[in-house]
C-alpha cells in the first residue's frame, strides 16, 4: 500500500461500541488523492510518492502548477504532499486515483495537521500556570512570576515558557484506531480528536509505531 493519504476533516461525532459504549470518533474525508509523481532515488536521490488532493480552478493556478499536473494527464490539485518510501512498488503510476480502499485492513493511523490557532496568549491559558494568589493586595494574578536567576546566569534561559502566540502549529497525533471506512463516500472514522478545525486538509498515514 501506499504510505499514505490526503484528508480534510470534517467533524466529530459519537460511534457506539459492542459492549455498548459511547466512543468519540473524528470524520474525514479520504481521498480520492490522484499521484502527480513517482521520485526515485537514482534521479532525485530520494524514493517517495506524491499526491494531490481535490482540484483546483485553473484560474487559480500557477503555470508550473499546471504544468506539473500535465505530466500526469490531470488538473493542478489544491493540496499536494509527498511521502517517503525507500520500498515504493512500481506499480504505481502518475495519474493513477487513490481512494480510502487502501486503509482496508489498517488498526492504527497516525494523523498530521495544523493546530487551532488561538493568538497571543498568556501562560495560564497557552502553558496551564496556576496564577498568583487571588487575593487583595496581590499585584500578580495571572502573571508567569520569576522568569530567570537573579545573579547566575543572570538571563532567561532558552525554551522558557513565556507568553506569545499560542496554536497554529504542525502536530501529529499518533496510533488513532480506525473505527469504521465508508468506501462509498471515502470517508474514515478513527477513535479520538485530530488537529484543526473543521475543513482543514491533513494527513493520514499508516501508523508506524502500533
């Protein structure tokens, strides 16, 4: 199989188990991903595969994405990612349509998207700092306190959790169980929450570590 596919999430909702319980489960919409390239190690020093997910107007376009897409005899492609295979078959072609069939028989995915962003945030809301006393008197209630020594090494020491932009960051969830596949409208179910908001393109592959 593949190593893996491009998605866009589409919500949460409630699955129910055998023994009856109630599971939280993430919707997306799998595929259809068509291959836009097969790199090879000999020509591009690396193997990999790279697919397109959902097209793009023309109009929209660039001409080297045009351009590129004509290699495979198909439109340019709103999200377009690669994934890296040392072992990629040679049954795969340029062109050739991908769809949520390949997770058959898949337990676990691990899942790649883009946070929520929430803005500038302060180190109770983006770190879970407790405050100060919340009492009168105190000038200090949501505030991080002391951030460094006062004489050795006399500096706020890197990776110091401060306040700042909070969200809108890479982040992969791992070992997510697959629920359910709908082959007919390409959909995957998996156990649990996965990165973004509604709408938002991510991407599935094969678990590695389950």
């Amino acid at each position: 199989m593949p190593v893996g596919l491009l998605g866009k999430k589409l919500g949460m909702t409630q699955l129910y188990n055998e023994q009856g319980a109630v599971v939280p489960a993430t919707v997306i919409r799998t595929g259809p991903c068509s291959i836009l390239q097969i790199k090879t190690r000999e020509k591009d020093g690396y193997s990999s595969i790279q697919v397109g997910f959902e097209d793009k107007k023309k109009e929209r376009a660039t001409k080297a994405e045009i351009g590129h897409c004509l290699n495979a005899k198909i439109g340019p492609k709103k999200f377009v990612r690669e994934f890296r295979n040392d072992n990629m078959s040679a049954n795969y072609q340029p062109g050739q349509v991908l769809t949520v069939d390949v997770f058959e028989g898949i337990d676990k995915v691990d899942i790649i998207g883009t946070s929520k962003g929430k803005g500038f945030a302060g180190v109770i809301k983006r770190w879970g700092f407790s405050g100060g006393p919340a009492t009168h008197g105190c000038t200090n209630h949501r505030g991080p306190g002391s951030i460094g020594a006062g004489t050795n090494p006399g500096r706020v020491i890197k990776g110091k959790k401060m306040p700042g932009r909070m969200g809108g960051v890479r982040n992969t969830v791992r070992n997510l169980k697959v629920v359910k596949i709908d082959k007919n409208e390409n959909l995957l179910i998996v156990k649990g929450a996965v990165p973004g908001p509604n709408g938002r393109y991510i991407i599935i592959r094969e678990s590695k570590y389950s």
